[in-house]
C-alpha cells in the first residue's frame, strides 16, 4: 500500500505530546509516514494570506476566521502541494489527534485497492474519520464497513485520503476561489457541487480525547443556526448535494 500513497501527520512545533501519542499508534501498523509541520500564522497578523477574502467569509459565516483554522487549512494545503509534487498517487493527510487499530488498518487496504480498480467511481476525496449519515449512496461493501458515495461530505478532516485529481482540483479551487472558511466547511461545500466525495459507514480513524490545537472555533452552536451566514450556506450545501443525489453521481 505504501508505494503509490503519500501520508503526511499535520503537527504543531509545540507539540510534541501528540507527535509522541500519534508516532506510538502509527507504529503498530505497516504504513510509511513522514511529519508535516503544521502552520501557525503570526497572532497579528494571520489573516494577511493573499488567498484569504475577508468579504466572502462574512457572507458565508458571518464572521472571520480564527488563528487556528487559517492555519489548520493552510496546513492542509501544503500537504496536498507537496503531495503534487511528488510521483505519489494517493495521499493520506492525517490530523495528529487520529488512532488506528490493525482492523481497521486492514478495512483501508481493501477499500485502497478497489479503488484503484477499474470498477471504481470518480472520486476526489475520501473522509476515513468523519462520518455522516444523511444523503449518501452506498457504493461496495467491505467486511463490517461499506463506502459511500457522500453527497453531503462529514465536516472532519482529520483523516483524508485524496487522489490526485482530487487534490489539484482543491487548489485550484482556492487558487480561484479563495479561503473563505474553515477547511472542512469548504471542503463539504466544494464537494457537494462536484458529488466526488467519498466516505465510509464507520470511522476507519478513531480520534484522541484531546481537542484540536490548530483549528480552534469560536461560534457557538446557538450563535451559528440564528445567523443569516449560516442559513444561506446551508442553503447552498443542501441544493448541491441534493441536485447530485437525485443525479446519482
């Protein structure tokens, strides 16, 4: 498996605890993965990326974006530029708050390989740790865990696996598009109009206790369903994936 697919650990400087937590769980499995650095912009000034409109995020989510997830989707975007790079297939970018079993492991393999068959759909990206429920088509099944075409993609990203066309499709989206908001919100969103998202039935990457250190949010749930923000991009997200359920994407 490891051959053909890029894995990279996003990891804060400062944080060695989770580097340490992660290094212990990912050497229990046969998979060949590298640090990334993760960014963390300057306290005064981290909204200064020249791909960051200041407008649209007001429109969409009726505020601005915090240190955290300026540097959680910049993060995210360099793995994917150095996965480009690169001759490297596939990439699995991991968050380092993941755990994996050797089960679970092995669920990946098989979905990993059948994705590279030709009885595979198009695809972008495949959430292994992220799980939702609502507008999906099952694809094929595997063992106790079965793949779904995601029409409404699960907002975590603490575990994706990309292709390659996927991945350049993304950046070239923020490259025209901008940042705008969290990169889980904008990955849902790009990948409702687009129906190449993928997910499983069960998380295949489990999660620590621990919360994020680099994409801290600051809206309240209470706060987020009374604002116009969030009804027109829900509005949105909710024609999209509809449109591509009814098209069988």
């Amino acid at each position: 498996m490891n051959e053909p697919l890029q894995c990279r650990v996003i990891n804060l400087d400062r944080s060695v605890e989770r580097l340490a937590a992660v290094t212990e769980n990912l050497s229990t499995i046969p998979i060949v993965w590298s640090r990334f650095p993760a960014f963390e912009p300057p306290e005064n000034d981290f909204l200064s990326d020249v791909r960051y409109r200041k407008d649209r995020a007001s429109a969409m989510l009726g505020r601005q974006l915090s240190r955290g997830e300026m540097g959680c989707f910049q993060s995210h975007l360099g793995v994917l530029e150095q996965f480009l790079s690169s001759s490297a297939t596939h990439c699995l970018a991991l968050e380092d708050d993941i755990q994996m079993s050797c089960e679970d492991f092995q669920k990946l393999c098989d979905i990993f390989d059948w994705l590279k068959t030709a009885a595979a759909p198009r695809w972008s990206c495949l959430n292994l740790a992220g799980v939702y429920h609502k507008r999906f088509r099952a694809i094929e099944s595997f063992k106790t865990v079965s793949l779904r075409r995601a029409y409404q993609f699960p907002v975590l990203t603490s575990a994706l696996l990309w292709s390659r066309a996927g991945a350049g499709d993304f950046i070239h989206m923020v490259s025209r598009d901008g940042i705008w908001g969290p990169v889980d919100y904008q990955l849902r969103s790009y990948l409702a109009k687009t129906g190449l998202g993928l997910s499983v039935s069960q998380p295949l990457f489990k999660l620590s206790t621990d919360t994020s250190t680099i994409s801290g949010r600051y809206i309240s749930e209470s706060a987020k369903l009374l604002s116009k923000a969030y009804l027109k991009r829900k509005s949105t997200l909710y024609f999209w994936s509809t449109l591509n359920q009814i098209k069988g994407t």
